[in-house]
C-alpha cells in the first residue's frame, strides 16, 4: 500500500504497518509527523483525496484524521481542512531511560537577537520599493560607490542625527552586508594600523570575538560592574595590572550592553572617549537596538560626543530584519578612506534595490512608524513577561528591562544548566548567561537565562511565557544566600 499523494502535489511516501488498514494508516501518518517528515502547518490532503490515491475506504481515512486530531498531532477547522498541529516534533528517544524526550524543533524561539519577522512591514515595504524603482535614475542600476547609494546615505545622516543624536554627513558613512561584514571591513584595516589587540566587554557575542582574532588582533576583555563595562581598565589595566601594549581600540555596546541589558554609565561614557582622545584611541560603538527603549528617553549615540574617535555601527538586523543584510557604518574622517579601500572598488555587497527602498521607507516616515508601532508590541510583550514572572515565578528577578529585545533572568547560583535542560524539555530555545561570557573574562560568574521576547510572534507569546515559568527553577521559590554578585547593583538601578 505504499503510495504517493501525487494528487495533492506531496511527494510524501506512506508504509501503513502493523494489522488493519485504519491502524496502520494512523500509525504512518504519526511517525510521518513525529520524525519531522511533515512539518508544522502542512496542510494533507481531503480524506477524499488520499483515499483515492491509496485505494481504501474514505470512512477509513477520516477515522485515521480524526484519531491523531484528537491525539494533538494534526488539527482541523471547517473550512480549512486538516494540517499538521503546531507543536514541538519528538524525535525517538536513544536512552532507555523512561520519559526521556528530545525535540526536533523548539516550540518557542526565546534565543535574543532576532526581531519577530511576522511583523515585517510587508506592505509598506513594497510601497517603498515601487516608488524607489519608478524614481531611480539609471545610473543607480550600475556598479556603485563602495560607500554605497548616496540616497540612503543621505537618509542616514538625517534618521541618526535626529533619532540617536549622531554628527555626520553622507559622505562619512559606507553601506555594508550587516554588522558583521562592517567589523570585518574595521579589523582589516585596524590590523593594517599595527594593531594587535582590541579590548572587548566581559560579555558579548563570540562571532563577534573569532572574528576580531581571524584578522589577528587579540581580544582584552574589561570588567563589568553595576555601572557597565569598566572603562577606566583601558588606561589602568585589568585589576590595575596595566593595559596590554596595542590596546588603542575597543568595542562596546554602551547605549544597552548585550546581554546585561545597562547603558554604559554617564562618568564611564566620558571616561571612555577621554581615553580615545588622549591615545589617538578609537570606540567600535555597535547600536544594535538604540531605537528600542522603554521607560525613560533614549541613551543617545556615543558618536555624538566625539565623532572623530568614534565608528558608529547600525544595521536593519533588529529593527526590520536580519535578511535585508543591510547595515552602516559612520567613520572618522581620518578613517573612511581606509575602510572605502577595504571594501572595494565597487559597492559589491549590497542590492541596490534594497539600498534605494530603506531610503524611501526612512524619508517618507515609513520607516519612524513601524519603528514606534514595533516599541509598544515589544513593550507589552516585556510588561506580560515581567507581569507572568512576578505571578508565577517571584523569586526571579528580571534585569536590563529598560530598553531592547531581551531581558536576563538571575537564576539560583548553579542552576543554569539544569534551567537550560529543563527548557529544552518545554520546547524552548534559550540560551544560558555563561554563553556570552568571554573566556578570559576577569568578571565573576553568574547563573542566568538571557530571554529574548522579540523572536515569537503575538500569538505565540502566551504559551511561550507558560513553558519559560515551567522551566524556572522551583518556579522562583528561591532564597537568595548572597550569590549573584553583579546583579545586586544592576538590579538597584532598576535596570
């Protein structure tokens, strides 16, 4: 009875096993679903339709559908047919040890960095586009400027001047494929300077680290403290042991440090250009969620307070999405002709189309509007989480609340692995505190979940909120006996 639903357009084969026509049907149908073979949403065929591609009863097919409806593995409406439930896969297990399960797929994305792609504005976009091709001269259409279009450019200049408080003009700002092609483009020429190193945060992204390294510059991790990344380490050294030689450059994300969620302190913000000055020293600023703050005004941009010692990066990666691969970097003056040369004769990287559509988004307003509609559905989505956790998990404290996509949640001191593996058996991707932790990092170590609520979409933020409570340990009922260190004065700032 093996067959093809080749009516349906599927090509899904279908092995009924064990007695009886019905059983066998449902049990293939199952392990068709519970391997991963049918995806979530896919919608099968009328019980019409496989009956007649396999031959059987219709009455048999329906029975089939309704006894894995029942069961949670597929779901109808009428109207709609019959589809594939929404659920977590359940691979077979390979211990025989009782109720071990894994999960294919999370149910819940929780991991930070990405915003929730659903509400991409799809239809303001295209608006954007057929008014940026019908007015495109066709020049536009050639091999461009390394630096990129000057439309965008000189939309950039007007949003970041305006929105995050940077002083620049068109012609110091060059388009790049996304933040991580921009410090690609800074470590080369850094390393072309006589460079050897780059001092980096305690905490921050690994990809971002290897990357600094592939271009053979070391990274120096600074410590951190209840007022950010310690600053005053770039001139003191690490625990007052003094700076390694080549340290003229640093990367910092200080409107709101990722993961730890707190701007970088006003002293330590003047501190930290005072240092650059000095040293001819150069800021790496990534803004990587400026535009996301909630309960006060906007920490502006670094670059404002000195843009000749400081690279303003930005990208649409958090604010539109990942896949638009488009990002900016604003230079020093003294700077961008090094990072033209590094990008090349041409703009090589980035679709024009897309360059001359994020400029007609951002000057026609479009762009400033998803932006605020974007703050409040982020905004509720944070109030319900730090709603649900003093309901259902009070001995959780949540911190870095005031601004972007994420939050870190303090867990009983060794408890973060087993809250990683206690969510995974909810469904949940999540990544622990201790993933973004450098390794040569002189801050002490803490238990943590960083939770980013900008992944799931609306619909899915209730349940996704239940199995993060589930995972929690005791729920929150903890006593807190002195660990946590760092979190006590973050945690006073209201951070």
């Amino acid at each position: 009875m093996a067959k093809s639903w080749a009516t349906f357009g599927v090509d899904l084969h279908v092995e009924p096993t064990g007695p009886g026509v019905r059983r066998g049907l449902t049990e293939a149908l199952r392990e068709a679903v519970r391997s991963g073979r049918l995806a979530p949403g896919t919608r099968l065929p009328s019980s019409r339709s496989l009956a007649a591609d396999l031959g059987i009863a219709r009455n048999t097919v329906a029975e089939a559908y309704a006894d894995l409806v029942a069961e949670g593995w597929l779901t109808a409406r009428q109207g709609s047919g019959t589809s594939v439930a929404r659920r977590p896969v359940q691979a077979p297990s390979t211990t025989s040890a009782p109720g071990r399960r894994t999960h294919a797929r999370p149910a819940y994305d929780l991991v930070p960095g990405t915003p929730d792609l659903s509400s991409f504005p799809r239809a303001a976009w295209l608006k954007a586009s057929r008014r940026a091709l019908t007015v495109a001269p066709h020049e536009a259409l050639d091999y461009g400027d390394p630096r990129g279009r000057v439309e965008l450019r000189t939309a950039l200049a007007g949003y970041l001047a305006r929105a995050r408080g940077v002083r620049t003009d068109p012609e110091h700002i060059v388009i790049c494929s996304g933040f991580v092609h921009g410090l690609m483009l800074l470590g080369q020429v850094l390393r072309g300077r006589g460079l050897n190193s780059v001092a980096v945060e305690s905490y921050g992204l690994d990809v971002h680290w290897r990357l600094l390294e592939r271009a053979g510059l070391r990274t120096v991790p600074l410590g951190f403290d209840e007022l950010g990344t310690r600053t005053e380490e770039l001139t003191a050294g690490p625990r007052g042991g003094g700076a390694p030689g080549g340290v003229r450059a640093v990367l910092m994300t200080p409107a709101h440090q990722f993961p730890m969620g707190v701007p970088l302190h006003p002293d330590r913000r003047a501190q930290v250009v005072d240092w650059a000055r000095r040293g001819d020293g150069l800021i790496l600023e990534d803004d990587y969620d400026g535009e996301f703050r909630y309960d006060r005004q906007p920490v502006g941009a670094l670059q404002g307070l000195d843009p000749d010692h400081v690279v303003h990066l930005g990208t649409a990666s958090k604010s539109l999405a990942p896949g638009l691969r488009l990002g900016w970097l604003v230079l020093p003056p003294s700077l961008a002709p090094e990072v033209i040369a590094a990008k090349g004769g041409v703009d090589w990287s980035c679709g024009v189309l897309d360059q001359l559509t994020l400029a007609e988004f951002i000057t026609s307003g479009a762009y400033d509007r998803h932006i605020r509609a974007s703050r409040l559905r982020y905004r509720r989505r944070r109030d319900a989480l730090v709603a649900r956790l003093a309901g259902q998990a009070p001995g959780v404290r949540a911190t870095g609340i005031a601004a972007g996509l994420h939050v870190v949640l303090r867990l009983p001191p060794g408890t973060e692995q087993e809250t990683l593996r206690a969510a995974a058996w909810q469904g949940l991707a999540v990544h622990g505190l201790d993933r973004y932790r450098h390794p040569e990092s002189p801050a002490e170590r803490t238990d943590a979940l960083v939770v980013g609520y900008g992944t799931p979409p609306d619909h899915g933020w209730s349940g996704a909120l239940d199995a993060l409570c589930a995972a929690l340990p005791f729920n929150g009922a903890f006593h807190d006996e002195g660990g946590g260190g760092l979190f006590r004065g973050i945690e006073s700032r209201h951070e």
